[in-house]
C-alpha cells in the first residue's frame, strides 16, 4: 500500500510526508482527509529542500481542508499557491472561486473564476464553471451565452476522432443547465460509455438529475442509486434520493437513512442538516427537527467567525 510504503521512511522527510498525504487523500475517506492535512502539516513544519512539491502541497492541503469543510483555511492556502505559482495560477484561481461559491460569497468566486478563464482559454470545465458562477449572481444572460458556446464546441468536437468523455459531460452539463434535459441524458449516456472516469460518478448523478427532470422517478432513482454504489460518499446523489423518496410517505425511513448517510461523511454541509430537520418535522419528530436546525445554525456561525478570521490573515 502506498502509504505504507511512504510512512517506512525514516526519518520522515517533506517528500515522504508529501506523498504519503496524497495518498490518503486518493482513498476519499473523511478520517483520511484528516491525516493527509496532518501529513501536509509535518511536511510544512520541515526544512523544505528542493522539491518539485513545495509549491504543490499548499493546493493539495487547500483542495482537503474544502473537503471537510474548513473553507476559511482552504482560501488562505490557494491564495498561498496563487502568489507562488504564476504559471499554474488559473487552477488557484478557480479553485478559490469555488469556495467561495460554496459559501455563497459569489461575487468573489465570479471574479476569481474569470480570472481563471482569463489565464487558461477553451477549457469547456473552467467555462462551464463559469456560466454557473454567472447564474448564480443572476446574471442569466450571460451564464445563457457560456452554456451555449459550451454547447457549440462540445457539438463540434463530436464531430471528430478527439471526442471523448469530457466531450459528453461538459456537453450534457450545458444542455441540462438549458433545461433541454432529453438531449442532456443523452450525452450522459455516451460519455457513460467511456472507460472508467474520475467524473463517472457525476455523470451517473447528473443523467438521474435529467430523467427526474424528464418526470421517470423509477429510473432517476436508480441512475442515483448507481450514483450511491459508485462512491457512497456522494453527497449530491443522497440528498437527491432523500428528496425523491421523502414524497413517498412509506418511503420517509428510506429518505432519513440517506441524509443520515450524507451527515456522517459530511456533517459540516449545513444544508444536509436543513434538509434532514425538515424531513423529520414531516415525520413528526419535532425534537430532532429542532436540534438539526440548531445545530445547522451554530456550523454557520463557526463558519461566519472562522472566515473574519482569515479576512484578518489577509
């Protein structure tokens, strides 16, 4: 195992501790996430020699603490490799901007995504990034002119011998986006057709999003459920399904197992605490309703004093 092999050198040096974290990090498990950002911690606290990874550890270490939550963290270290890597700043950028998406801060996340587009052109992800970004801010005119450039370039390249599954993602994504949701599964599909894809998981998510959308509940839940069976600490598809089956009044247990699973591979995601508080509301369970939406309350306010902390780090 690779970590075993990294965690055997003696003394430990930045390069072990370095590769060791990267490891944990490619198991997808949250007590791993934890010990990689420890890992990236010890490696930090070294003399650090020269290493192709100095530069690199403090992006590895943002891209974990977003995991988990610590967005606060997670800014200061893609700030940190913005400033030390001009020529790879475009992934800094748009990482960046994705926190801050994610905590709705989306005037800063549009800035640093077109940023991001600015420095790396004719990447249909960064575009599809920002078209979201756009339309988060309401700027539905725009974000519409993205998706359909995505459209058009994801089209064309079809057409020829470099098509491949990124081709009929980021096509199915801008089609879904457009709400033109039979033309979206479609895509799906073929870029499912592709050999195993770190993004498989989110085209099984998002062609169960199109046949919900297309009003097939029997075969989204099971586009998601494939989803679950795929990597089973895919938030978005168990939230999803809780949705989908909460409406089902003898299917509201089944609902409540797959928040309950959401919660414990990510019990910092607010809006899984919410979503579970009102699905017992609905089952009658007034208490626990209640102590999910206190509890949901105090995770933003740890976040709130969590980020003045890093504006004054900045």
């Amino acid at each position: 195992m690779a970590i075993g092999h990294f965690k055997a050198v003696t003394p430990p040096n930045f390069d072990s501790l370095y590769y060791q974290g990267c490891a944990r990090l490619e198991l997808d498990k949250r007590d791993e996430i934890f010990n990689a950002i420890e890992n990236f911690n010890e490696a930090l606290k070294l003399k650090i020699p020269q290493s192709k990874h100095e530069i690199n550890i403090y992006y590895k270490r943002a891209f974990a603490c977003a995991l988990i939550g610590q967005y606060a963290e997670a800014i200061i270290d893609y700030t940190i490799y913005i400033q030390k890597d001009e020529s790879n700043a475009h992934k800094g950028y748009l990482s960046r901007g994705l926190v801050y998406s994610e905590i709705k801060q989306y005037e800063n996340a549009l800035k640093d995504i077109q940023k991001a587009n600015d420095l790396l052109k004719c990447s249909k992800y960064y575009t599809y990034c920002l078209a979201k970004a756009k339309a988060f801010l309401g700027q539905v005119v725009e974000a519409k002119k993205d998706f359909e450039s995505l459209i058009n370039t994801c089209a064309s390249e079809c057409q020829t011998p470099e098509k491949n599954f990124d081709t009929h993602y980021y096509y199915g994504l801008a089609l879904y986006e457009r709400q033109r949701y039979s033309a979206a599964r479609k895509q799906f599909e073929e870029a499912l057709k592709f050999p195993k894809n770190k993004q498989e998981v989110n085209a099984l998510y998002y062609s169960g999003l199109t046949l919900n959308a297309l009003g097939d509940i029997k075969g989204a839940t099971e586009k998601l459920e494939e989803a679950n069976k795929s990597n089973e600490n895919h938030i978005s598809s168990l939230i999803r399904l809780a949705m989908i089956t909460s409406e089902n009044d003898d299917l509201q247990s089944d609902a409540l197992k797959y928040l309950n699973q959401a919660h414990n591979a990510a019990p910092h995601r607010m809006d899984v605490l919410y979503i579970r508080g009102e699905l017992h509301r609905k089952m009658g369970q007034i208490g626990a309703c209640i102590r999910d939406h206190q509890l949901a309350l105090q995770l933003e306010e740890k976040e709130t004093n969590s980020l003045a902390m890093r504006h004054d780090y900045e």
